[in-house]
C-alpha cells in the first residue's frame, strides 16, 4: 500500500529538545566570534571603516565615503546599523564591539526565524506523519516542535555558516532577512500579523542591503506558493497571497526609487572555476545538503502531487533561487548562505524517513571529525602555550613569526567546558538508542559549535595575529612620527583605508585632495606599480612595511623629497 506520507512517527520520538539546552548552544554559537577580536580583512574591516565614518559625521548617510572612495556594495543598512550602535555606546563600549552588537542580534534572529519556518511548515497538512490504525502517531504540536529543533540544529550544523555569519557586512543582514522572509511565507495564512511584519521587514531588508533581485524572485515566488499550496481554504490563502505579492511589489519599487537595481551576473570562468563552485557546494552547506537531497527523493511523490505541499516546494524555492545566484554572482559563499535556512528545514524532514544505518552513520562520522578536530586544536594551543610537541610550536612560528603567545584564564575555562559538554554528550549519545527524531544532528550541531568556540577562544590572539592589520598599520603610523598631517594614497583596496584610518589613526586624503601631502602609503603590489606612476624626484620610499603573517601583503611608505634649493 502507498502511504500518503513517507513520515512513520511515533509520538515517542517527538520529545521536545530541552530548552535550556537548545538556548545554551545557540548562545555558545552566536557569541564567541563577535567578541575579543579586531575588525578582520578584508569584509569586516572595510564594512567597519564606513560605519566608523558614518558615526563621527565625516560623510553622508545616504552617500557614505571613505577617504573619497564609496563603499563596493550597495545597501546601506549594515552600515546604518554599526553606526547607530556606534553612537549608541559611544564612551563605554569601544566602537568595533559596538558595530557587532546589531549583527550579533541578527544571527540569534536568523536561527528563531528557521526555528518557526520549520515549526510552521511541519504543521502543515502533508507534513503530518501516518496515522497509525490504533493510535499512538506523533502529536502534531509535538511533532512540529521536533522538526524545528531538527531545522535549527541543521542550521548551526552548516560548516559555511559559522565565519561569515560572525562579520559585520550586508551578507549577515541578508542572511537575517532571507530567513523571515521564508518565516512569512511558512507562517501564510496560519498566522497573519506576525509574518506581514516579518514579511515587509525582510523585503525591505534585502533591499536595503543591496540585494533587490532576491528579494523580488523569494517574495513573488513566496506569494505564489501561499496562494496555491495546501495550508488553508482558497478564500483564506488567497487574500494573504495577494498582501505578500503587494508587499513584494512595494519592495521592487523602493529598489527603483533608490536606484539599487544592478546587473550582477558574471561570466563563467571555465572548469577551474566550476571546480571551486563544486567544493563550496560540497562542503559549506554540509551536512544538511546531503539530508535535504534524501527528503527530495523520500518525499518525491508529495512533491509532484497535485496538492503543492508547501513544507518541500518552499523551501525548494528558496534553495533554487540562492543556488541560482552562488551559480551566477559573486562572491559565492555569500550567495550561498543564503539557501541555509530553507536547506535546514529540508534537512530537518529528512528525520522522519531517515534510516537506522544512516543514522549511525552521520553519528560516527561526526564523532571522528569534530573529535580529531577539537584535539588538534588543543594540542596546537599547547604547543604555542608550552612548545610541546615542538612540530606543531615550529610552524607556528614560521607562520607567524612576530606572535607573543598570552594566556586567558576565562578563554581556557570557557573552552575546557565546552570540551567537557562535548564528551559528556558523546557519551549519552552512544550510552543508549535514543528516540527523539533530532537525535541526528545533535552531535553535527554540537560538534560544528564546539570547533567554532574553540577556535574563538583557544586560537583567538593567533587568529587575531593573523587575520587583523593593527600591527602593520601601527607601524605604518610609527614610521611617519607624530602629526604626519593629511597622508596620500595609491593601490589600496577599502580594507587597508579602513585599517590605516582606525588602527594608525592616519587622515587619508582623497585622489583629489592629496596634492598637499607629505605622505604617501602605496600597495607594493599595486598595477601599475607606484615606481612607474609616482614622481621619483618627488617621493623617496622610507619603508617597506608586510603584514606580519603574509609576505606578499605589503604597503610601501613614501615622503614627499624637499624642494632643491
């Protein structure tokens, strides 16, 4: 007999996650990378450059500059939001902690955003498991509960998500408005306030950072599956529908009005290029690609039937337009996460019909990874902390040779604890064959979460060494003395403006207002080179300054010679 779902639950499977523990893995996830670091290059600190700007009233809010130059993207709302935090807590939070601060909270609304989608969707009519002849299905409610604290743990899961996610750039506040979005549609016509609110927040988020076509393909397609799947009486779909489309319209006007409208596609750059696509679509979404193709395949019946079950074509939308992008424009990981939200929840049906081998097999393979993953990170902490085992203590040094290793207290207890809750979660794991649907990505989603906390803790200070310009933009401003007055530019892309504003202090002069200098910082590998465009009776090279991890980042600094008397 063909089942009218491939979903079989009992309603012992459907045990809620406890909250406390879920509110506690959320909290290790979103806090540690927004917190004890500098603005890193290249996104982070450019996009940190022009709120800093912005906050001390040295450009315009609509037309933002940095020493003439304006910002690579179009929205502006990431930069509104740093800024604003940025005045907020001027005098007691230092500014580039205050710029995390709305992108922290965004990321913890992006993860309750895929929660409810999720919730949504399950309770949706084809959603519902097999009743069984006797009683003793899952609980819708319950049910429903289950799948979203699967979706959620997809989510955190996601290997790609956990860097980009922590930066202060438009993609973040993409990325949030994408999910309540997806929240709105899910939620149609079930709910009504709640998802319009969330509905014309996402649109008219996404538009605002830069991102007009997505939101006009996510909505319109959104507003479409309202109308036609599944979740309510004609009379009752249609007229949400109808709102969501309106609001979508009203979001492609405002786009027009501000003139964000741009051609982004790029050409293809051959098989090399589709090689690097391949990769990032192998590894940055795992593992919950892998689950959604399996729910795709279980679920292939309700998918082509007649009734256009909103829980698979939903999600299936979003997915396709995201990839569609990661596909077409660039920078692709950005355009990727994305797909995320909508990729967890697919991920998350996967559970109902996921087999026991499987199963076991995503456990022990999570286990082994993020296991020998967290090990090697202890170990090389070690090695910079003690120098044992010297290998790993000699090529930090090579790698990063001007590194002065320094001891937290609270950053080691911190990661000491997470390393224990991971062991101790390990082993009520394998203790016993455990019900709940979720089961299968506790230990992905923990895992994911213990590599990030580990990394945000015990390898901060290197990370911070490595990944930040204050050491070389100190010595950029060590060079030119006290007072160098306004100092010129050539080559350098926004991060090192950005960097040389904030961590030397410098007052960079725009192309047109550099002909007073005394100064100038070059990219020593700036084309044409500076030695063929500058003067050389007019400027003598005095430094030739690297980042202190990267040789080939370099900046020259150049004073202008003295007129010949």
């Amino acid at each position: 007999m063909i089942q009218p779902t491939p979903a079989i639950v009992p309603q012992s499977a459907v045990r809620a996650l406890p909250r406390w523990a879920l509110l506690l893995l959320c909290l290790a996830y979103v806090v540690p990378g927004f917190v004890g670091r500098d603005p890193w290059k290249s996104a982070d600190i450019t996009a940190f450059g022009y709120m800093r700007e912005l906050a001390l009233g040295h450009t315009p809010w609509g037309a933002p500059l940095m020493a003439g130059l304006p910002p690579d993207t179009d929205g502006l709302l990431p930069y509104w939001l740093g800024a604003w935090a940025i005045q907020w807590t001027s005098g007691w939070l230092a500014p580039e902690m205050a710029a995390r601060l709305p992108f922290m909270a965004l990321l913890a609304v992006t993860l309750a955003a895929t929660w409810y989608s999720v919730y949504h969707l399950a309770r949706s009519p084809g959603a519902q498991p097999v009743a069984f002849a006797f009683g003793g299905e899952a609980n819708p409610a319950d049910y429903a509960r289950t799948l979203a604290d699967a979706g959620l743990l997809a989510l955190i899961a996601c290997l790609g998500l956990a860097q980009l996610s922590h930066e202060t750039t438009s993609y973040v506040t993409q990325l949030t408005c994408t999910a309540l979005l997806f929240h709105a549609a899910a939620a149609l016509p079930v709910r009504t306030t709640g998802p319009l609110i969330a509905a014309t927040a996402g649109l008219g988020g996404l538009v605002l950072s830069g991102a007009p076509a997505m939101a006009a393909l996510l909505g319109a397609g959104g507003a479409l599956l309202v109308g036609t799947t599944a979740a309510a009486t004609p009379r009752r779909r249609w007229p949400w529908a109808a709102a969501l489309l309106a609001l979508t319209l009203l979001s492609a006007w405002l786009a027009w009005r501000l003139d964000l409208w741009r051609w982004r596609i790029v050409d293809s750059e051959g098989a090399k290029e589709w090689d690097s696509l391949a990769r990032l679509l192998l590894w940055f979404s795992w593992p919950a690609w892998p689950l959604a193709i399996w729910t795709v395949w279980r679920w292939r019946r309700q998918i082509v039937s007649q009734e256009r079950h909103r829980h698979l074509l939903l999600p299936l939308w979003f997915v396709a337009v995201s990839v569609g992008a990661t596909l077409t424009t660039r920078p692709a990981d950005r355009a990727l996460m994305l797909a995320l939200p909508a990729m967890a929840a697919l991920a998350a049906f996967a559970l109902p019909t996921l087999r026991r081998s499987i199963s076991a097999l995503i456990d022990w393979f999570t286990l082994l990874f993020f296991s020998a993953s967290a090990i090697a990170i202890w170990v090389i902490w070690l090695a910079v902390q003690t120098g044992v085992p010297a290998k790993p203590a000699r090529n930090i040094a090579r790698l990063a040779p001007d590194f002065v290793a320094s001891f937290s207290a609270v950053q080691f207890a911190a990661a000491l604890a997470a390393t224990l809750a991971w062991c101790a979660l390990v082993w009520w794991r394998a203790a016993r064959n455990r019900a709940p649907l979720w089961k299968s990505l506790v230990l992905p989603a923990s895992g994911a979460t213990l590599g990030w906390l580990l990394l945000m803790t015990l390898w901060l200070p290197l990370l911070d060494h490595g990944r930040s310009y204050r050491l070389q933009m100190q010595a950029v401003r060590a060079v030119m003395g006290d007072a160098p007055g306004c100092v010129a530019t050539y080559g350098l892309g926004r991060s090192q403006i950005a960097a040389l504003i904030y961590h030397g202090e410098l007052d960079l002069a725009s192309s047109q207002q550099s002909a007073g200098c005394n100064w100038l910082v070059a990219d020593a590998a700036a084309s044409p080179p500076y030695a063929s465009v500058l003067p050389r009776r007019e400027w003598t090279p005095v430094a030739n300054i690297m980042r202190p991890t990267d040789r080939n980042d370099r900046v020259v600094v150049l004073r202008r010679t003295p007129p010949q008397r």
